[in-house]
C-alpha cells in the first residue's frame, strides 16, 4: 500500500467545517455523514489492497455515483481535503486527476474542482433507493435467480472433512509424473497451449476418455462422441437445458443425487420422483408413471452402476426396460456413471449407454472421484445427433475446457498412470471401506446400521434409536464431521433416518478419531430413557 512517511489515513477527529481552507460551500458539500462514509471507504480492510490515492478516488466516485455528490457540486480544494484526511496532498490530487481523466470531475483554473454536469445523467435523481437496517439497495433478482440461491447449490468444503461423501484421497497422488507430464505438454505445444482450445475438448483426450469408457464400461464411444466439460455438474446443467423446456417433467431416482435435482429444478423441470429398491430404480413405475396421458416423459436420471445414496446395482432386465421405455418415448435417458472405477467385488456392471442400440442414452463421468476434484474436468458420451447441440451450448457457458489439464489428462491416459492410480486407489479404499464397517462395528453399533457397499467412496448408515437425523447430521457438523442426511435425498416422506459417510479421504487412523467423535456426539443426544428419571 504506497503510503508517504508521516501520512495517516485519515485523522480520528476531522473537523471540515472549522478548516480555514474550506469555503463553505464545501463543508456543506461534504457533510459529516459524507465524510465519515468516505472515511469508512477508505479504512475498509476490503480495500486494502488498493493504493490510497484509488481508494480516495473510489470513494469520491461512490458518492457521485450514490448523488450524493450532484453535477455542478464543488469539492473541497485539495490542500484542506489532505489536511483533513491526514493524507498527502499529492494523494488527493492523484484520486482527483483520475476522477477527472474518466469524466466524473471538472477542475477549473482558479474556482477548483466541480462534480461534472456529465455525471448528470449516472445519478442525481434525489437520494438512492435504499432499504434495510443496514441501508444496502433491495437485491431483485429474477425468479430463475432467487431459486438458484435459494437452492444452496451444491458446494464441498475446500478442506475435506472426515466422512464428506464422494471425496477421493488426493494426498497420494502421483504429483511429480502429473507435474513432468504437464511440463511436456507446455515444451511441445508451447504459446499454443494459450490459445482458445476446441469447445468439444482436446481430441487427445477424447480419444483416451473413449478408450477408457469401452474397454472399462462397456460403452459404444467414439473420440467424435465425446464432449469435455469441466464436471458432471455441468453435463445435467446442460442436459436440463438442451434437451427439455421448462414446466416439462424429468424422472428422478427417489432418493436421488441432490446435485442432479437442484440442476433439473433450476431449469425449471418438473422432478417425478421413480421409487429405487434393491435392484435399483423402480422401472415399473417409470413404464406406470409415464402412462399420463398429454404429460410427456422427455427424460429420466439414472445412477445404474452405483445408485445414489443406497448403492443398489440397476439389475440388468431393468436396463433393457428403460432402454426400451426411452425408444418408445422417444426420452432420453441421463447416465451418471460417477464413481464406477472404485468397484471391490469383481468389475462393475458394463454401463447403459453400451447396451442402448437405439441412441437415446447421454453417458456422463467425471474425473473428480477417480482422479481429484481439483482437476474439474468430467465428460459427456452423446448420441451423435446431440454432439452439435451440445457443443454450441457449452460455449454459452464457459466456451471451453482449460487446455493444458485437458492434454495433461490426455498423456497421463495413455501413458498406462491412470489405470495405474486407479487399481492403487481401488486398493487403499477397499480397506478404509473395511476398516470404516469395523470402527462402526465396534464403537457405533448402539446407533447405526451400516450397509457395507461393495463399490464406491461412501457407506449408507442407518439410524437406530430415537435420535432425529437432523439432530444427528447437525451435531456432527458442529464437531467437525460432515455427514449426508439420507431423508433430505428423498422425495417422498416416511424413509427410514440415517445418513452417508465417505471413507475414502481419510487414512484408517482418521477414520478411527472421527468415529470416535462421533460416537461422542451421538451419546451426547440419546434421548434419556424414561425409566432413568
Ligand atoms: C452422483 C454424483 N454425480 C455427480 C457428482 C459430481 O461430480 P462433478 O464434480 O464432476 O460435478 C457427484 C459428486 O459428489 C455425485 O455424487
């Protein structure tokens, strides 16, 4: 912050009124409550790291900007505002200079400086609409707007905290081949690298994602096929918008991935929530569901390989179901295939998308659970004749994906490390999942029923007991654990109460203390038994 020696920001008792360069007409232009929200503006840590001459200029431009300053006002000469403030008198003649280069001032040889007639048509209209205790403008936003922020979105802590659901283990990634891999790309492909990049992705990478998708998942994919995106998050954004209207109805699974839903409803879909049980999604009740009469069924979301939150598998003649409900609808059928790689009983089952002749399957993955969160790159297989639909959508949103982590990802494909990660990581969560079902076994049994999964990064819990789920999940935050309330996932009412708990950030002596913790917050909310009184 350029400061001279000696200045001080402002001085703790400024009085205006009695300096005697200021002629009167600018102490009243500058009256207390003028100048104490200019004080305020440039004390304000926000704003810290702005020199001091801009954080004057900044706030004199704020009370033009406010009319709180009207065109034809004079402002005090520069000499009386440095002394006020307890600033140089250059400093006030800088944030002057400027307010004068963009037109906000007008300085006249011998009478000073006038807030310019141009600033006229920016303000003057009496006093700023102001409202609230704090006097900050009414926020109107559209009523898209108010819902997205109503929604909460959906947000993960920066610092994973023990049992986060769907959070990788990223302290044991192979940073220096990540690192050397990266340095090839920017050696080869130099200043090219900075340039904008194709809106559908890199084709290195959509080749390896279409390798990696039919040889792993059983998937029909060309790299022509692929469309790179920056997460699965923004796949079911698009997939809303590209392929249905708002008021149009999408079935979800019931419980379903919170993230999908607020995606759909913020498009203004109408969710129809399909039950799930053992074998998955109730297809059935899609067929059932479907069968009102002038309400199309234009869409379903599906999680097949790994049902969220319960883990049930989509059993194979529900596959051929859906498929066969999609052609006949003409529906689409939304796929989000989001953290298969981590399966602990054999392979997991091949993926819709492969088994889906007809073409009305979108196939969605993400490299947040496989690789790291960090990355943001996640993937959508299309039908063909959504490729172009799509590709001009995402170039709306953010017009690409960033290059070089793309042609980074691309190598690190290829080159056999990240089939090599994944096997080393499917390993070292197989035993945190183990070790996660043992801890709770051992010090949690009087409280929940865990459903041992046998893929994926996240254990479903049941409650047993009187302890209301919200109290649960609440009291756990307030110690530092993060658990997924599994009644907020449903839509319908009457489900039993429990919640997630991830495994797969944490190291087995972590999960130790946090279940521990745990155990602690759970004794503290145990309802006393009446007999105890
Ligand atoms: C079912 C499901 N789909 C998608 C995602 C989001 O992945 P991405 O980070 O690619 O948006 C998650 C993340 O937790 C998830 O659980």
């Amino acid at each position: 912050m350029a400061r001279r020696p000696g200045e001080r920001i402002f001085s703790s008792k400024m009085d205006w009124c009695s300096h005697p360069f200021v002629s009167k007409r600018a102490d009243q232009l500058f009256k207390h409550a003028q100048l104490e929200s200019v004080k305020a503006w440039i004390g304000d840590p926000a704003h810290g790291a702005l020199p001091l001459h801009a954080r004057l200029q900044r706030a004199v431009r704020q009370l033009i900007l406010d009319g709180v300053l009207c065109a034809g006002r004079p402002l005090p000469a520069s000499r009386a505002l440095a002394k006020s403030l307890g600033v140089s008198r250059d400093t006030v003649e800088s944030a002057y200079g400027q307010l004068h280069a963009d037109g906000f001032i007008e300085r006249r040889v011998g009478s000073g400086s006038f807030v310019s007639e141009r600033a006229r048509h920016l303000q003057c209209r009496g006093r700023p609409r102001r409202s609230g205790v704090d006097g900050k403008m009414a926020l109107r936003l559209s009523r898209r707007g108010s819902a997205l922020f109503q929604s909460g979105g959906v947000r993960d802590a920066r610092t994973p905290r023990p049992f986060a659901p769907g959070v990788p283990e990223t302290r044991s990634f192979p940073l220096q081949t990540w690192e050397r891999l990266g340095r090839q790309v920017i050696k080869e492909f130099g200043t090219l690298a900075l340039l904008h990049g194709p809106p559908q992705g890199v084709e290195p990478l959509r080749r390896a994602i279409a390798d990696y998708v039919n040889l792993e998942r059983g998937a029909r994919a060309s790299p022509e096929r692929v469309l790179v995106l920056t997460s699965s998050q923004q796949a079911l954004a698009l997939c809303a918008t590209v392929l249905l209207d708002p008021g149009e109805r999408i079935f979800i699974e019931d419980p379903v991935y919170h993230g999908a839903r607020k995606a759909f409803n913020a498009a203004g879909l109408v969710c129809v929530p399909v039950p799930v049980d053992a074998d998955g999604l109730r297809v059935d009740q899609l067929v059932e569901a479907s069968k009102t009469p002038g309400e199309p069924a234009r869409a379903v979301f599906v999680t097949p390989s790994h049902q969220f939150p319960t883990g049930a598998t989509l059993a194979l003649e529900r596959r051929l179901a859906v498929i066969e409900w999609a052609r006949q609808h003409q529906s689409w059928i939304i796929e989000d295939d989001y953290d298969s790689e981590f399966h602990y009983a054999g392979k997991p089952t091949a993926c819709v998308q492969g088994l889906d002749r007809h073409e009305r399957t979108i196939y969605i993955g993400t490299f947040t659970k496989s690789l790291f969160p960090g990355l943001r790159i996640g993937y959508m297989v299309l039908p063909p004749e959504l490729v172009a639909p799509m590709t001009v959508a995402r170039t709306l949103l953010d017009g690409h994906s960033a290059a070089i982590p793309q042609l980074t990802l691309a190598r690190f494909m290829e080159g056999g490390h990240f089939g090599a990660h994944v096997r080393s990581m499917r390993a070292t969560y197989a035993v945190r999942r183990d070790v996660l079902a043992m801890l709770l076994h051992e010090h949690l049994a009087d409280f929940v029923e865990p459903a041992v999964p046998d893929g994926g990064m996240q254990m479903p819990c049941m409650l047993i007991g009187d302890i209301p789920e919200r109290e649960a999940v609440d009291g756990a935050r307030r110690a530092g654990i993060e658990l997924l309330g599994l009644k907020e996932l449903h839509a319908s009412s009457g489900h039993r109460a429990g919640f997630l708990m991830g495994f797969a950030a944490h190291a087995p002596h972590e999960l130790e203390s946090a279940v521990k913790k745990l155990a602690t917050v759970l004794r503290g909310l145990r309802r006393p038994h009446p007999s105890a009184s």
